[in-house]
C-alpha cells in the first residue's frame, strides 16, 4: 500500500515525526491529527528521546504504552479502515507535473479544508475528459494547474454542471501552467467578461467585498501584489468587465482580483491572482490559506454533511472486499475505504435496484473513495481486483511460452530431435499446394519419413536429423564427403543398400513404401548406378 502513495507516504512522515515550528503544516497538532484522519492511524511507535512527544499530547493522543525511550501513542479519534458519509467531496483537476493536487492537499489538511469538513478527490488534469454525469456527484470542482485540448468542450460542460447546481473554484492567473489566461471573450460560466495578462501595479493594500463569502479574514495581512521586486503578473479584468451576476471579493486599486457569484442553481469564485502561489510565494500566508478556505466553505455551504456508522467489512481473500454500510437514499453517500487506489480494483454496489458497477476514485492521500447514489437505506459494495485487458493478453504468449517448451523437450527426449519435421509431414499432406515447392506433398512426406526412419535404425545411441539420416537422397551430397557427415556405422548401412537390392527392398517393404511412387524411383536409382558401375 506505502508504495502506491509513496509521496503521501513521505508527507505523512514528516508530519509524524517533524521537529518543525507549530507555524509550518509539519510539527503542529492540527496537521498531525488531520493525516491520522486521512490515513486511519490509530497507533504510532516513538522514540522519546528523537520524535515530537509534546505535539502528541498538544493533538489530544493517549500514551499507550512505554518501555525505556519506546513509546506507543494512540488517538482515541481515529476513524475505521472504512467509513461512510455525506460530507462535501470536492475534485481537484490539475496537472500531475505542476503538482496540482498534492499542493491542494497539504494546504487542506494544513487547516484550509481540514478531512472533517470535505473529501478531496484527485482528478485527471484535462477537463474536456470529463462529461456532465461524470461530474455531477462532486459537490465542487476545483481547478488549478487544469488542462485541456478542447476549450468550447470543456466550458461548456462546466457551465452545464454549475447550471444544474454544480460548485465551481478555478484560478486562472498561473500563466503558462494553464490553457488559457487570457480572453477576449470569456466562457459564459466566469463571473468575467473578458481576461487580459497585466499587473495592477506594486499594490500594498486590498479591498474587501461580499463578506459572505469572504468570511472573517483579515486582508491587512496579506502580502503585497509583489514579485522579486517588481508587480506581481495576473490574469486581470477592469471593473466594468464583470458580469451582472458577479461580486467582487477582493480587489486591488478598484480592479477585481477574486469574484464569486450564483450562476444557474449552481455557485462560482473565479481567481485571477494564482491566490495559492502568492499565500506559498516566500514565506506562507496563513490568512490568505484561510481565505482560500472561507471561499471553498461559501461555495460548499448548504450541504448536508452525515457520518454514519462505520461499515461491516469481511474479507476471506486478500483479492475480495466486502462493505455493507448504511447510505442516504436519494443523497450521493462517499465511502472512504483506507486502501490504496489501483485501476484493477472494480466496485459492485448492490441495494433494492440490484448491483451495478460504480467508479471508484483516487481519494485522500491516494485510497479508494467511492459514490453511492441508492434509494435505500442499506447497500453493500464488493470490491473485486480483476487483472486489465493487457494483463489478461499476457497470458496468451505466456501460455504459448510453456507449450513450446514442452515440445521441446518431448521432441528432444522422445522424438529425437524430429518432432517438428513429423509436423511438417502431417501439414504437408493435407495441404493441397505443394510444400515449399518441393514437388508432391504425399512424395515429400514419404520421403521425409523414410529419412527418419533411417536415422534412428542407424544408431540406437545418436538421434539424427533426416539430413544427416541419408543426405544422398537429396542428391546433395557427394560421394568424397559422405565420410564427414555420417557416423562409420550408418555409413557401412548405406553402403549396404546400394551394394544389395535385396535388402534394400526389404527396407522398403518393413517401412511401407514398396508400391508406392517414391520406392520405384530409389529401386530405379539402385539399378542405374549399378549398370554405371559395370
């Protein structure tokens, strides 16, 4: 499971075993019992003489157990390996290679969306992959860092989500790292009219708007609109450039950096800033992580947030997870099972409509999160892992692999080395044109046959190939070099049959070729080299 979520693993880590100031997101008890959360820790090994002690007990956790410098903590809190809720879950959609979601995640936990509030997912970076019913179990969408190839597509689903009650967050000020930062003409879901990349100047002071949504935040102590020394760059708009619908949340000089607004049934904050770059930029802002936070609260509010108790969960084989759980009939339920995300994974939900598939999504620190939209009021899930196509095709050359290594060793131990040219004979005779162009399928077979007859009556110890059994048969080989390819004992056989017809008939008789087409012309042969030789 560690290796799945390896950077989370790292980052849970630090977060356990930092000696950092309660100021960073490592060392301080808030951080530490969020990533319990998002991990199910129970149970934690430290060294007193090495490991942060104090922060364990300022985060509320009980010493279990003490021997020497070992010490075991415990957090009454801890969640279950699964749990079940309607919580508000939120997909993040950013680029891998920009570090989108990991960034998201740690400043969540760090206090700006903490694991009780809402479920993070994480998404793939392009939004023309998703569509409308992909996208409706989500409570929100956040994009940072997002991507896409087809603009009208994406936009356009987008604006159908928030329309039908979809929460939408996206910050288009991180230049090069987005599609799209400027706009002429804006898609109709921004609270925008138009975008254009500037600066407002070396701006030291903000004004506030919609306190509603801007929720209790100072914007005294947010940093300037400064970068190394010179205006710090965004995707920028005038006054007059947003929408009827659109409120300004924060400004600066009068020009709109954040605007929120209701759009359909649904609700939008647009950021041309990049807030989360200027909160990280130097030292972290934590004001303005609090702001980001109040901005996703306003966006997710009105949502009924339940627990529920946690699932019954069998497993009788490591490959076959059973969850039976209690859901909110007609709400989308999220079951967070603490196991490792893998695309092999497939979730059946059963309940009073029967079973189906249903997704299964890149949840927390990388565990498996699934929604369930049922109409009743207890369900269970069966998480199966079933090998991919390309796993499954693998097995066909493996397969093939084995088979033809046993031939091998069948024909070698068996069938003298002979077993593939006995194939070539049962495919030669059925196959209507000649084979290999060496004239009559039926005269070809016989022959090789009789070679490998030949071969092995020659010598009870040496398994010969049909070309080493009687080469002078192809007419290939002389009469100076015959010494070099045979062995002396079948070299006297041969010798044999062309010095006595009858026992070279005889041959022919034991092996079944005396009437047929290819005896004849050996009998021929026999006779015309020995009126040559008289």
């Amino acid at each position: 499971t560690t290796s799945l979520v390896h950077a989370m693993w790292g980052y849970q880590q630090n977060v356990f075993y930092s000696h950092e100031t309660p100021v960073h997101e490592s060392g301080n008890p808030r951080t530490l019992n969020g990533a319990a959360q998002w991990f199910g820790t129970q149970y934690v090994f430290l060294n007193s003489a090495q490991d942060p002690v104090e922060t364990y007990k300022a985060a509320g956790w009980e010493l279990f157990f003490e021997d020497g410098n070992l010490q075991v903590w415990h957090d009454p809190r801890a969640p279950a390996m699964a749990t079940a809720t309607t919580r508000p879950a939120i997909l993040v959609v950013g680029r891998q290679e920009a570090d989108s979601y990991m960034t998201v995640f740690r400043l969540a936990n760090d206090g700006m969306l903490p694991y009780g509030e809402a479920l993070l997912v994480e998404g793939q970076p392009r939004v023309d992959r998703y569509t409308l019913e992909q996208l409706k179990p989500f409570d929100a969408v956040f994009l940072y860092g997002y991507d896409y190839k087809n603009g009208d597509k994406a936009w356009d689903t987008l604006a159908a989500y928030v329309e039908q009650g979809g929460r939408l967050f996206v910050d288009t000020g991180w230049e090069y790292w987005i599609p799209e930062w400027e706009f002429e003409s804006a898609p109709d879901v921004l609270p925008v009219n138009r975008l254009t990349w500037t600066d407002y100047g070396m701006a030291t002071s903000y004004e506030l708007g919609a306190p509603d949504v801007a929720g209790d935040v100072d914007v005294g102590k947010f940093k300037p609109l400064i970068w190394e020394g010179v205006p710090w760059t965004l995707s920028g708009a005038e006054a007059g450039d947003v929408r009827d619908w659109g409120r300004v949340v924060l400004a600066a000089g009068g020009r709109p950096l954040i605007v929120a607004g209701e759009y359909g049934q649904g609700k939008v904050v647009w950021s041309g800033m990049n807030l989360i770059g200027h909160a990280r930029y130097g030292d972290p802002n934590t004001e303005e992580f609090l702001f980001l936070g109040n901005l996703m609260r306003w966006l997710t509010s009105g949502r009924l947030s339940l627990e529920f108790p946690g699932p019954i969960i069998s497993r009788e084989d490591p490959d076959r997870v059973g969850l039976s759980f209690t859901a909110a009939p007609g709400d989308v339920t999220w079951l967070y099972w603490r196991e490792s995300y893998y695309p092999n994974w497939h979730a059946y939900l059963t309940d009073e409509a029967g079973t189906r598939e249903i997704p299964i999504y890149r949840g927390g620190p990388g565990f498996m999160l699934m929604p369930v939209d049922t109409g009743s009021e207890q369900a269970s899930i069966s998480l199966n892992w079933e090998p991919s196509l390309g796993e499954r095709a693998a097995i066909i050359p493996t397969v093939a692999g084995f088979v033809l290594l046993g031939a091998l060793l069948i024909d070698g131990l068996l069938l003298g080395g002979n077993g593939f040219t006995w194939l070539k004979i049962l495919i030669s005779v059925r196959t209507p044109q000649p084979f290999l162009g060496e004239g009559s399928n039926l005269e070809w077979a016989e022959r090789k046959r009789a070679e490998i007859e030949v071969g092995l009556a020659a010598s009870p110890t040496r398994k010969l190939s049909p070309s080493e059994a009687i080469p002078w048969m192809s007419g290939e080989t002389s009469e100076a070099n015959r010494g070099a390819l045979l062995p002396t004992d079948q070299l006297e056989m041969d010798q044999a049959f062309l010095q006595d017809e009858e026992l070279l008939r005889a041959w022919l008789k034991g092996a079944g070729h005396e009437h047929d087409a290819w005896a004849g012309r050996m009998l021929q042969r026999r006779r015309v080299e020995e009126e040559g030789s008289s």
